[in-house]
C-alpha cells in the first residue's frame, strides 16, 4: 500500500528517512515548497549535497507539493484534491538535480549560474515570509483577546476545553479564513460547507489558530527574534501540508504538536485527512 508523508526539513538527512523509504517500498516522501527554500538558502554546493544525501537515492519515490499559491487557488470539492496538489515529472528532476550537483562540485559554470539564481530566489521568498510571519506574530495577542482568564488556564493546564472554548476555535478560523481568501481567484468548493474545510486556506487558517493555542500554552511569549518567527511560520506550513497526507515525518515538538492537533480539529469537523493517520484528539478534548 501506498503511504505518503510529509517530510520535515529537519530529516531530510536523517537515517531514519533512509530506514523508512527502504523497510516500505509503498512509502513515498512529499517535499513541500518549503522545504526547497531551506535547502537553497544555505547558498552552498555541500548544503545541497547534504541535503539530497538521502533523497537521491529514492527518486522514484518522492512527491513534490506545487506552491502555496497554487495549492490556495485548487477547489476543495475535486475528487482528486490529493493529485492535484502534486507536481508531475518529480523523478527525472531530481535525478537531473543530483547531476546538477555533481557538476556543481567540480565548478562548472553554467550550473553555478542556475545554482545562483535559485539560491537568489530563495533569499527573496525568505524575506517575504519574513513579512507574513511577522503578520502572523502580531495576530496572537488578539487571538488570545477571544479567551477567558478561565479558558487560557484551561489551555495551559491541559484541562478539558469547554464546548464554549471550540466554538471560539473554530469561529476565529472561519474569520480568518474569509481574509485568507480575499485575494485569491476562489472557487464554489471554497465557500461550501462540505468541502471548506479541505481548502488549503482554511487548514492554514485553522492552523494559526491552532499555533495560537500553543503560544498560549507556552507563556504568551513572543519571539523577539523575526527569523525564529519565520520558523515558527514554516513549523505551521509543515503541519498543514501534513493534514493531507498519512502525517509529517519530524522530530521538532512545536511542528509535531501543532501537526497533531490540526488534524484533531479538522477529524472533528468531518474533514478529509490522509490515509493511516492513528486516532487521536485535540489537546484539552475530553
């Protein structure tokens, strides 16, 4: 059976993806957009070949995400949702990427041109996340402003959250959700109420509300430094891709709880998931 996981950038040289590509031939590793951003911001030949140190002996078996921006504008309601967020032709670039470079390593120069205007590009998109995870930061304590003192003892205690505290969850993603969508080319699936959920807006939506608990939880403490909080940003991308998929493959444990309580929160309002995932429940859910 086929399994596909997203994999977190901090395993992507990990003997432990190694293991589990070559115990499962159904495994399949998705690389998210982010990701790519992380290797090519290194700006360095042996980054890269670090990097691809695992993956490249598994070409067959990686699935690469399109952008957030074209995963935004795809209609839920698409029977083939999963499909569609994936890019077509990923093994014989990648397999053209290890030759890329192995030249690289030896200096040739028009790969070095190519390496450079990739490693430019990712410094651009770093800053523009920069931007949106600033954005993000500076949402949290109005998202806090919606609990009481009661609620956020609950959040940092691991108390049950009332029905009072979930209705607020989710009322605050919807809310998000319709800013979320304003710029973008939506479809009908997005406004339906069966398939909403499954929108990529509405899981980052959910998701910030949900990385909201978690700053909560943690002391309400805010990130003094704005290249932590694009960490923070791409630990949520992560957890969102995840949903879709049989789970996010990481050994961070913001990313890891933020990933597990997403999926929590979509199963509890009837959203697709992906296949294998173990049952579980949202932190506080009683």
């Amino acid at each position: 059976m086929i399994q596909r996981a997203v994999v977190d950038s901090n395993m992507l040289q990990a003997p432990a993806l190694r293991s589990w590509l070559e115990d499962e031939p159904g495994n399949v590793a998705v690389l998210p957009d982010y990701l790519w951003l992380e290797i090519y911001k290194q700006q360095t030949v042996a980054g890269l070949e670090a990097a691809f140190s695992v993956i490249r002996d598994f070409p067959d078996r990686l699935a690469v995400l399109k952008s957030s921006g074209e995963l935004a504008n795809l209609d839920p309601s698409h029977p083939d949702l999963i499909e569609q967020m994936l890019r077509l032709g990923v093994a014989d670039e990648m397999r053209m990427m290890v030759e890329a470079i192995s030249l690289a390593r030896h200096g040739e120069p028009e790969t070095m041109a190519q390496l450079q205007e990739k490693w430019s590009s990712a410094t651009a998109h770093m800053a523009g996340m920069l931007e949106g995870a600033a954005d993000i930061i500076a949402s949290l304590p109005e998202i806090a402003e919606i609990f009481t003192a009661d609620e956020i003892r609950r959040c940092r205690t691991n108390c049950c959250y009332t029905t009072e505290m979930f209705e607020k969850i989710f009322g605050a993603a919807d809310q998000l959700y319709e800013t979320f969508l304003q710029p973008y080319d939506f479809k009908p699936g997005h406004l339906s109420i069966k398939h909403r959920y499954d929108a990529y807006l509405y899981r980052t939506a959910l998701g910030v509300i949900i990385y909201a608990l978690w700053w909560i939880r943690s002391g309400n403490q805010l990130p003094k430094r704005l290249d932590r909080a694009r960490n923070d940003f791409i630990d949520l991308g992560f957890a969102v891709y995840g949903s879709y998929f049989a789970g996010l493959i990481t050994d961070d444990a913001k990313a890891r709880w933020m990933h597990d309580n997403l999926v929590a929160a979509l199963r509890m309002i009837g959203a697709r998931h992906g296949p294998g995932m173990n049952r579980m429940s949202l932190d506080g859910a009683c």
